[in-house]
C-alpha cells in the first residue's frame, strides 16, 4: 500500500494525531473526513490513515478498509466537481509518481502529459478509486489474517498498491487546487 512509502512501521501500528483539524461532522464511522485548513479556509480531504481500521476479526477491518477507499474518492470528487475550474491543468503531484505494476505506470505516465479541468480531475479520482476499491473488495478470500490488508496474490496486490498511491496523488492534486481557488495563489 502507498503507507509503506509513508513510512508506517507494521500493520498494527496505531494512526497518530498529527493535527488538529476539526472535522466537519463529529458522526462518522470512517476515519476519513473534509475539513477546512485552518490557514487557507480551504476545504480539504484529509489523508488516508496509513493504519489498520479496528475489528473484532481480519475480514471486519478489511471491509472497513474498502468503505474508507470509497468515501475518500467520493469525498474527493465531490469536492473537485465543487471546485469548478474549465481550464485544463497539470496533474501536478504525479510528476514523480512511480508505482509498483506496470499496466497503472502506463495510466501515471499517461496523466504526466495530460492537463484535466476540475470536473475531469473529479471524474478520474473517482474512477481510479472506486477500481482501488473493487480490486480490495473482491479479493476478500485471498486476506492474510494476521495483515487483513494484504492480499496472497503478489501481483495482484501490486495492482492494489499502484490504485492507492494514484487515488491518493489524485486527491493531493484536488487540495492544492482548492488552496489555490480560495487563496489566489499558485501553490
């Protein structure tokens, strides 16, 4: 998964509180969330948790797991759709992105050379992620339990990490473009 590029230690390892963001509702079930930066009052997606979601057995935190990939890409798009920019644009935070199977490089490469307005910004983040979300779904049979995460498929666990690493590139993109739309400057 793209936490192991974020430097997480273990898959049991407990989310830290980096910030102190106030959430825009206090009832949720997922540890994802929009906010507004409190030092541009632009709204944000927040980050992805690089730890496991709790549950009673390995299958309990991998569906929550895939339930937090489907409302970070709808949050996401729905902010990007919000954002309303019909000047195509760089996909600035793939520039550098390499990611670990070959047919998703190909996709990255693709999005290095190719300006997208903030409606198509929102249209691919969702596509991205609900296919990040699917291929977690449908391979529920093949979990470890002791790293309810990871798939025993190697290769296709490769095509899961490349989707997470681009959902999450994508939704970067969406929150320099918010920071931008509200401040006026070029982030």
């Amino acid at each position: 998964m793209a936490s192991q590029t974020k430097g997480r230690e273990s898959w049991t390892e407990e989310e830290s509180t980096r910030t102190s963001i106030r959430q825009s509702s206090p009832l949720k079930l997922s540890r994802v969330f929009r906010f507004i930066d409190p030092q541009t009052s632009a709204p944000q997606i927040s980050d992805f948790p690089d730890s496991n979601p709790t549950g009673d057995t390995p299958l309990e935190i991998r569906m929550k797991h895939f339930t937090e990939i489907e409302n970070f890409t709808f949050l996401a798009f729905t902010l990007a759709h919000e954002l309303g920019g019909t000047t195509p644009r760089p996909i600035r935070t793939v520039i550098d992105l390499q990611v670990p199977d070959e047919e998703f490089q190909n996709f990255v490469n693709q999005a290095k050379t190719t300006p997208v307005t903030d409606e198509e910004l929102a249209d691919t983040v969702l596509d991205v992620g609900i296919n990040w979300e699917h291929f977690v779904a449908s391979n529920d049979n093949l979990l470890i339990p002791e790293h309810p995460l990871k798939i025993t498929d190697v290769l296709m666990q490769e095509k899961i990490d490349a989707l997470d690493i681009i959902t999450e590139a994508f939704v970067r993109e969406v929150n320099l473009r918010s920071v931008e739309k509200k401040t006026g400057r070029k982030t």
